[in-house]
C-alpha cells in the first residue's frame, strides 16, 4: 500500500530546520487536499494508540489505520531510513504552495535532510 508522510523543509518555530511530520492533529485544507487526491487512503483518523485524531495511512481495502509509530519511530522504518538506500526507496512530491502554513504535528529531526537528498523525485 502507499503511505504519506510530510516533509517540512523550513520549520519557522524551529529556526528553519527541516523536519519529518507525524501525528498530524491539523492541516490546512489545501495541502490535505493535494495530498488525498492522490493517496485518498491519507486520512483523518482516530487512533486507539494515541487516543487523538491525525492524518494516518489507512489501508484501501479494510480501512485500518497503520499508525505512525510503526512508520516513523523504529530506525528502518519506512520514514525512519537509516542508509542511503532505505532513503532512496522513498518517493518525494513537492506540494505546490509559497506561503508559510500552520500545522499541528510532532516533528522528527534528523532524518528528513537525507530524504531529501536521496528519494526519488517524482
Ligand atoms: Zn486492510
């Protein structure tokens, strides 16, 4: 299945850092919007796990929430790559916005720069 995640590449409240997103409480519209228009299973979700709604990939046939721990949090996880080749089997879309934007999210560092360098640009 395709999973989302986020890629903040200037996080203002953090000095520009670049950082991963996960457990995203709040996105504006248009940028939930490009995403589920391509991977419509990237959803708003309540999570048992964390006892709060964010946007999590959901499996296309049965619904289930893959929740963002196992993405994100254990090294060699999908978002969590800990080589050049982990990084390069991910896929990388520049959202089309200009503007600085406000979300609710937890935020990994450390990890997004190699994304950025290595992932697949499509
Ligand atoms: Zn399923």
């Amino acid at each position: 299945m395709s999973a989302v995640s986020i890629i903040a590449e200037n996080i203002e409240d953090c000095d520009g850092q670049v950082g991963i997103l996960s457990g995203i409480a709040y996105l504006p519209n248009e940028i939930a919007d490009f995403i589920q228009n391509k991977v419509p299973s990237f959803k708003l979700i309540y999570s048992k796990t964390t006892s709060s709604k964010y946007y999590g990939n959901t499996c296309p046939k049965c619904g289930v929430l893959s929740g963002d721990f196992h993405l994100h949090s254990e090294p060699g996880a999908p978002f969590f790559p800990t080589t050049e080749e982990e990084a390069r089997m991910l896929y990388l879309k520049p959202v089309p916005i200009n503007e600085p934007v406000k979300v609710k999210a937890g935020i990994g560092f450390g990890i997004g720069e190699m994304i950025l360098e290595h992932a697949k640009r499509i």
